[in-house]
C-alpha cells in the first residue's frame, strides 16, 4: 500500500513542477482530439480553397416572406491601374 501511494505522490509532483511532462501528459490524453477538432472549425466545415478564389454563400434563410431589397453595406475599394 505504501508503495502505491509513493508512486501516485511521484506522479503528483510530476504533474505540479514539471511543465514538459504536464505538457506531454496533456498532449497524450486530450491534445490530439483537441487538434482534430480545431483543424475542423478552422475550415467552417468548408473544404479548402484555393487563394484568390471567392465564395458567396446564398442567403439560406427567409425574412418571412419579404423579398424586398432593404439595401446593403457599402464597402471601400481601391481602383488598381
């Protein structure tokens, strides 16, 4: 029983003072589903696209009915010569 107890207390301290481990440990048990999961929303779920390339995603939801243009965001353009 002692000994079971000496080794949780070495894992204890292990995991308190030394970063590296801590990091290691932290890398074995949640790091890789963490990066999955931010290499997924990184994308919006969208596949990659290639630089350059515009995408305009269509309005997928209805106002209630109402199809009148109310007008738009102006945005600022340089003209390039």
């Amino acid at each position: 029983m002692k000994i079971v107890f000496n080794i949780f207390l070495i894992l204890v301290m292990l995991i308190a003072f030394v970063p590296p481990f801590r990091r290691f440990l932290f890398h074995l048990l949640v790091g890789r589903q963490l990066m999955k999961q931010q290499r997924k929303n990184q994308n919006g779920g969208r596949p990659p696209q290639r630089e350059g390339s515009i995408r305009v995603d269509p309005n997928s939801k209805k106002d209630n009915g109402d199809t009148r243009f109310r007008g738009g965001e102006y945005v600022d353009y340089e003209e390039v010569k």
